[in-house]
C-alpha cells in the first residue's frame, strides 16, 4: 500500500508545531517531521495501513454548545476550546488533588513540586464549564487526580457530580483506598447505580507492577476487585499496556468475564509523557495490543472497530456477550457495526440508545453464523430488555483501546477531533492528550 497525508505534528525535543506527513510503507505508516532546530524526526505510528487509513467509522462531530478560546496563534497554541476543534465530549475529566499515594514511573500527571486540592467551588466552576459545552448535559465524567480518593472533601464532590445531568461518573483510582477504608467503599456504593470506578489494573505479573508502580500489587488488586463486587459496585479496569505485559491482555479478559460487576476494560497504551518521558522501554502500537486480544480466543482483531466519535485512528471499540451460562461471544457475530455506527457514534458508554437497537434490530442485522440456532439471538433480546449492561446472569462487556499520543505520534488532527476532555479552571477544556503534553511546558 503507498499511500500520504499532510498534517500537523510536534518536534519530540521543543514541542514546537511542525509540518508532518504520514506515510503508508507496505503494512506500516511512518510519521516523518523535520524541526529547523532539532532535524529530521521518523517515527512508526502504525503497522495496519489499510485500518489506519480506513474512513467506513468517520463520523460527523456533533455541535460544541460553547468555544471557550479564540483563534490567535492557531491549534495547539490556542486549546482550551477553540472553533478549530470539531468534536463534541464524550467524556469530561476533572483533576481534584494533585496528591497520591504511589510513585508510579510512568505516571502521565508527572511530578507535582506542591500537591495540593482544588476546592469545593473550583470543581463546580470547572463541571459547569463542562455541562455548558455540552448544553447542560454529560455523557460521561471523569473525577481524576493525583489519586482522587485522597481529596477531603471526596464524598462532597460526588454528591455534587450526582446531582448534575450526568449519565456516568467515573472513579479514576489506583485502588488503594479501597482496601481497608469502609467510608470511601459508602461514599461510591451510595451512587452506584450511577457511578462506576475506573480501576488501574496492570495484570497479574508483581515483576510489571514493580516497573510501573512501584509496588508488589498483585494481591491487593485481587482483593480490591472482589471487595467491590461483592458490594455490587460496577469497575472498568484499566490497563496501561507495555511489551512486558501484553500476554496478560488474554487473562484480564478472562477475569473481566468472570466477574460480575466488571463492566468493562480499557486497554491504553504507554506514551511518552509525564514521567514516562524517561521511562526505559520499547513503545508498543495500537495493533500490538488488537493482535494481543485477537489471541484471547474471545474476539478477533476485526471484531475491535474504530470509535465512531473520536478521530479513527484514537479508540477502538468491542463488545463481549456473556450467557447466562457462563459462555462468551463477541457481539460483532449479531451487529453489522458498519450499518449502526451512527447508534454507536458520539457516546462512549454502553447505554439505553444501544439498548433499544439491540432490542429492535439484532435479528435483523445478524452478520454471521447463528450458535445454537436462535438460542443466542433469543438471550440478546432478552438481555436488551434490561436497561443495563447486566441482566438475569447476562451480561456486555466493553473493550476499548486508547491509541494515546506522545510528542512523537501527535497528530493535530487527532487532536481537533477529540472527545475526552479536561476541564482544567480558567474556563477552560484541553483535550485529553493535548493537556498531558503540555501540563509543563
């Protein structure tokens, strides 16, 4: 395949804007830059050309309600909305403590010289920055950090997220708290129905968790894990994915099958940013984690598709049907993703609306071959009458894989199209990758 595109990119070393171009080399896409101070930069960003270029999930951005920035420098000088960014939130995120209680390596946030907590008021001036940009209501929130759960005024924050119009909070937290503090564990089981925590969950290897955390953590996840099912609390796990650990991608799978109140899993690969700027280790691909899920023998590489949202190349997006009986199916066998991707555009969370299609339509948009005959199309109808992702022993599971950018894979237009925000004071919103990047500079 040869195929290029002209685009906008970042010098690796003084993070300037320069000019990029992609450029397909056989199965591989090549990002080549040249910075007038710091030379000619050449960096693989894919090694699936043709998913790479592939526009069958581009969709139409949905309307940005409010643009907090003008134009004057141009993109990304000028971020924080401005009229150049094309995509509406599926996510806002707010940072509430810049405190922690792990020394993590690779942590995007970096080094914080004073950590502090942001008040009870700059959170709500920075949610309403978020619900007026959305025209009043979010899909998504995440509440980030630092660790989150160390902010004093946690369970105040919480209330004030769940009194908004927000169809899902998310709990961006390492877990730790969780283990022996009975008041956190109330303060989320409080708002469960709403409310899910976004758990970092590395695998099973304590040599991994030693390199990325600091810290034997294995067991203490298990423990966490079972203590926030057994208090019925929903969880996405969230994988920050290496070579070291990309033969446990099968085995999380596994255990977010296995159990209950598991939602969903995020597997998001290691940048450059942050503290990992100088963290020794080869990066990984997008498709180094899609070939690793297509080994689980759940799904195939093909059954993850680009998030129809967000720019193709940013998220890709699966879904795994398990029975009643215990057994798994990829979704993608009964939906033609293709012909509902305006159903599974611009949102993030497995909701009603997809609910409701299922309901309507998953006979008729059967792709492939029927397990058992009907059976199967019989507990998906009888699944999507619940109005969750758990029913009657049944249950979805959301995979997503997060393609975060670096200085050396930034692509402007990825970034213009954005659906995962950060709110961060000043009336401002930074996409998520863009804020990272910049945090210090």
């Amino acid at each position: 395949m040869s195929k290029r595109s002209a685009t906008t990119s970042l010098c690796n070393v003084c993070l300037e804007p320069i000019p990029a171009t992609k450029i397909a080399d056989g199965n591989d896409v090549w990002l080549e830059k040249t910075c007038p101070q710091h030379g000619t930069q050449k960096v693989r960003i894919s090694k699936d050309a043709a998913r790479f270029f592939d526009t069958t999930f581009a969709v139409e951005g949905k309307p940005v309600h409010e643009r907090q920035q003008t134009i004057d420098k141009g993109c990304p000088k000028d971020c924080g909305l401005c009229p150049e960014h094309r995509q509406h939130l599926c996510t806002g995120l707010i940072e509430i403590t810049s405190r922690c209680n792990l020394t993590c390596p690779i942590c995007y946030y970096g080094d914080s010289k004073n950590p502090a907590d942001i008040s009870l008021a700059e959170f709500e001036y920075r949610l309403e920055t978020l619900l007026r940009t959305e025209g009043g209501k979010l899909d998504v929130l995440q509440i980030s950090g630092g660790e989150p759960t160390l902010h004093p005024n946690f369970a105040e924050i919480l209330e004030i997220a769940a009194s908004k119009e927000i169809g899902r909070i998310l709990i961006n937290t390492n877990g730790l708290r969780l283990l022996n503090d009975d008041r956190i564990i109330n303060i989320i089981e409080n708002h469960r129905d709403r409310t899910e925590v976004y758990l970092q969950f590395d695998g099973f290897d304590d040599g991994v968790y030693r390199k990325l955390r600091n810290i034997d953590f294995t067991e203490h996840k298990l423990k966490i894990i079972e203590r926030l099912d057994k208090c019925g609390i929903k969880m996405s796990l969230t994988v920050t994915v290496f070579r070291d650990n990309l033969k446990e991608l099968p085995v999380v799978l596994d255990l977010a099958c296995r159990i209950e109140s598991i939602s969903g899993i995020t597997f998001q690969r290691l940048t450059k940013v942050g503290r990992a700027k100088n963290f020794a280790t080869e990066t990984i691909l997008q498709e180094d984690i899609l070939y690793a899920i297509g080994q689980s023998g759940k799904m195939k590489y093909e059954d993850m598709i680009p998030l129809p949202c967000s720019h193709v190349n940013c998220t890709s997006l699966g879904f795994l049907f398990q029975t009643a009986e215990g057994k798994v199916y990829t979704l993608s066998d009964y939906i033609d993703y293709a012909k509902c991707k305006d159903v599974l555009s611009n949102r993030i969370a497995f909701d009603k609306t997809i609910l409701d299609y299922m309901k309507k339509n998953v006979c008729d948009c059967c792709v492939t071959k029927i397990f058992g005959g009907t059976f199967l199309l019989d507990q998906l109808r009888t699944f999507s009458e619940g109005g969750g992702s758990s029913h009657n022993g049944m249950k979805i599971v959301r995979i997503l894989v997060k393609n975060f950018m670096d200085a050396e894979m930034f692509d402007i237009e990825r970034a213009k199209q954005c659906c995962v925000g950060v709110s961060t004071g000043g009336n401002r919103i930074v996409p998520f990758c863009m804020h990272n990047l910049f945090r210090t500079s």
